[in-house]
C-alpha cells in the first residue's frame, strides 16, 4: 500500500525525538559539541527528523545515506530559514546524535549514516544555504523577516509559520532582537558584526 503523510505519524516521530533528544543531553558525547551547537542541537535534530518524514516518509529506522544526504543537502538549504552558524552546526550535531541512536538501537545503521554526513563539507551546505535561488517560497519569506527586512510582523503570525514551514525552528533564535521591532540598522550589519550578534544569542540558549 502506497504511504501517504500524516499529521498524526508526523507528531508520533517528533515526540520519540523528544525523548530521546532529552537523553542526549544528558550524555558526553553532547557536551563536546561547542556552545552554539548544543544552543542549537534541539532545533537541527527535530528539523531533520520532521524534513525526512514530510519529504520522504522516512523514520529513523528507514534513513539511508542517499536519504541523509538529500536532507542535509537539499531539504535543510531549500525549506529551514535560519542563520549560518545554524547551519554550521547541522553536521557536527548530526554526526553525535546518529552515534547516540545507534547506541541505543534506534537506528541500525549508525555507521552508514555517519560516512554520509562525513562526505559532506559545512561549505558546501552553508554556500547552499546562502543560495537564494535555492530557496522555497516559505523560506524566502522567513529569510527577510529574520534579517529584519520585514518591518512590523505580528510576532503570533513568527510563530504559526515557524511551526508550519521552518520545522520549529525559531527565526529570531540567534538574534536577540524583537521581530516586530527590528533595528533600523540591520541591513546595514557586516557579517562580522552580525556573526557577534548571532553568538550573544547562543550564550543566552546554551
């Protein structure tokens, strides 16, 4: 029988990734990923988790490496509007939780899943990232409200398509800035500067 989405299997794999994210945190392997990336690790593990079921029907157990590549390469810089340390932090992140969820039996092929991820360059996914022209429209849009290009967002209508089309990642987690008020200047902030900004927002979620 030909699977089809559903809303009700999607949230039973978000709440497994859950409880099992909990138990990661919990553990070594965890606390080796710098400051930014366990800012982050909740964000990127439920994002790949609910890319991999909306676009492929996969769960945990059915992941391949033609699938994580095609998550990490394709889904994460086409639909997850966030910022580039975000982004510079899918793999390293990935790498640890695969480990973790072969060790505890939830994935059988932890090992294949891990050469996939580490035949990918952060380059590459970030200059995918960076691409707009890869972008959906739902990114698009999210994009320019996180940069700030869009002025006066009712900050309920960040949150409905946070939860609709960004997988649950927040817009304004790495800036520490009101969506409905954003700086005049923030067009006007060079990489360095933004870079700065991105990792004040990292300390304050470790």
């Amino acid at each position: 029988m030909e699977q089809k989405y559903s809303e009700v299997e999607a949230e039973k794999h978000f709440e497994n990734n859950r409880l099992w994210f909990r138990r990661f945190q919990t553990t070594r392997s965890f606390r080796k990923l710098t400051k930014p990336e366990r800012a982050a690790a909740g964000y990127i593990t439920q994002a790949f988790i609910g890319l991999a079921y909306k676009y492929q029907l996969r769960s945990p157990r059915r992941y391949s490496a033609k699938s994580v590549k095609e998550v990490v390469l394709d889904l994460f810089p086409e639909k997850i509007a966030a910022t580039n340390v975000f982004f510079t932090s899918v793999i390293p992140v990935m790498h640890r939780y695969f480990v973790f969820l072969g060790v505890q039996h939830k994935i059988s092929n932890a090992e294949t899943l891990i050469r996939a991820l580490d035949s990918i360059k952060i380059g590459t996914l970030l200059e995918g990232h960076r691409n707009a022209s890869n972008w959906d429209e739902h990114k698009q849009l999210g994009m320019q409200v996180l940069m700030g290009y869009k002025l006066d967002v009712d900050p309920k209508r960040v949150t409905a398509y946070e939860e609709d089309y960004n997988m649950g990642v927040p817009l304004r987690f790495c800036f520490d800035f009101s969506v409905n008020r954003p700086p005049k200047n923030i067009i006007l902030l060079t990489e360095k500067l933004r870079k700065r900004f991105e990792n004040v927002m990292f300390e304050k979620n470790k």
